[in-house]
C-alpha cells in the first residue's frame, strides 16, 4: 500500500490517542511500513505554500463576503524533549505557567459554509546572551504580532473574502488594529483590563485616559471610545462568561 498525504491525514484525524509511525503500520496490518510514513513526512515541505495548495479549492467553496478570520497561538507540550530552538519554554496561560513544547501560530478561515486553516508559523528562537547578565537565553527574532500580520496580509493579497479578524487579547493593540482598519476589514478582540481608552475625542487630545477595569461595563452595554495611536473610535462592550467550574469570569471586547 502507498503511503499517502490523504491516509496520514485520515489516520491523525481517525485517531484518540497518540499517533507514530508504527501505529499507522499497526493499523494496516503491515501494509504500510513505518519507514515508508517516515519517508513521506520528510518530502513533506511543512509551510503556508504547501497549505495554501491544499485549501485553495475548498476555500473557493465556502468564501462568503462576511467571512471571518480566527488568529491564535498553541502550544503541543513536549515536556520530555530537548531543548532546540523549536522545542523550548513558553508561557502556556491555560495554566499559568512556563512548559516546554512547540508554540506556534495559526490562523483559521470560517463562514456559515465551513472552515479550514489558512496559514500557520512556528515560533523558532535562537540562543543569544543577554548583555547585562551575560546569560545565554533562547528568544525569537519574530514576534508574534509580526507573524500575524503577516498572515492578515497574505490573506487580503490572496483575495480571501472576509469581513472580521477575530483575536484573544494578546493581539489587540494599535498595531494590529491599524492595519486590520487598514485593509478594509473589522477588528473583533477580547482586551485587557489594563488597557487605557479615551471617552471623547476631546478627552484623548487632552491626554485624558482611564483603565477599562474602572468603567464597570454591564453586559450588552456597547461603550464608544478611543484608544491610544487608533485614529477612528472603537466599540467596547462587557459580557460575563461562565467557567467550566461554575464560576464566571468578565470579558471586554
């Protein structure tokens, strides 16, 4: 039996518990030998070319003009890896902690007709020694603000119809607001409690900014306001969410 992309992908997203080589081989009663998977992954050219190949078509299918783009970041632990510069430390806030895996991020295309991936980016850091304490530390060279923009911008370039750019708060700052505003697009984000806005435009001339966390939003309360560097006036609103454990959690976006 041939190794194929399409078996691969069917045996990964067949699969509930961990995926190898010689699971696949298992699987097939031999017919696929664990040397032939290896073969296959390393002809493989894992980058957004390759993907963007593959989804052209099915996006053609399901573009809507009110589509929208979903921006994350995850992290597949390898906790008993080495460290390598794909593998390494990354603050994981599911669980408020620093752990070791592969970090990177992605962006998703939806409509009311489906959806499919879009582009993706692992974070790669390379060793450098701090200056100040001459520690040898890992760091990437591109930010994660860097890495999706430049998703947003292939996106619009590529003539992917969508309206919403959709992100946690991590991605909402002037920056990337800017340029989502910038393309024609709408900006959807959770933002943090910190984050300082302006009630008028008088108010931000004057320099005049207080902390989300003090205008107490109620939910379905939609707030006009201004935000430091974004030049047109945005819409916050509040909502209270409830948690797994029961308890609630409030959100601004």
């Amino acid at each position: 039996m041939q190794t194929t992309l399409d078996l691969y992908t069917d045996y990964l997203l067949s699969s509930f518990g961990q995926t190898t080589a010689t699971g696949l081989s298992r699987l097939t009663d031999g017919a696929v030998g664990h040397d032939a998977v290896t073969d296959l992954l390393n002809r493989l050219q894992g980058d957004n070319r390759m993907l963007g190949q593959h989804v052209k078509p099915l996006i053609r299918q399901i573009q809507e003009p009110d589509g929208v783009l979903l921006t994350d970041d995850s992290i597949a632990h390898k906790p008993h890896s080495d460290e390598n510069g794909v593998v390494t430390t990354h603050y994981d806030h599911t669980r408020g902690e620093y752990v070791r895996g592969i970090n990177f991020v992605s962006l998703l295309y939806q409509t009311s007709q489906g959806q499919c991936p879009l582009s993706f980016e692992p974070v790669i850091k390379v060793q450098q020694c701090e200056l100040k304490t001459r520690k040898v530390v890992w760091r990437s060279e591109r930010t994660k603000h860097q890495m999706f923009q430049d998703m947003v911008r292939q996106a619009h370039q590529n003539a992917v119809p969508f309206r919403y750019v959709l992100a946690d708060s991590w991605y909402t700052n002037s920056d990337n607001i800017n340029l989502i505003l910038g393309l024609k697009h709408h900006y959807l984000g959770a933002v943090k409690s910190n984050l300082e806005v302006a009630l008028s435009k008088q108010e931000r001339a004057n320099g005049k900014f207080v902390k989300i966390s003090t205008l107490k939003l109620q939910p379905g309360t939609v707030l006009t306001a201004y935000i430091r560097s974004v030049p047109t006036p945005v819409a916050i609103c509040g909502d209270v969410l409830p948690n797994k454990d029961g308890s609630v959690g409030e959100h601004n976006s």
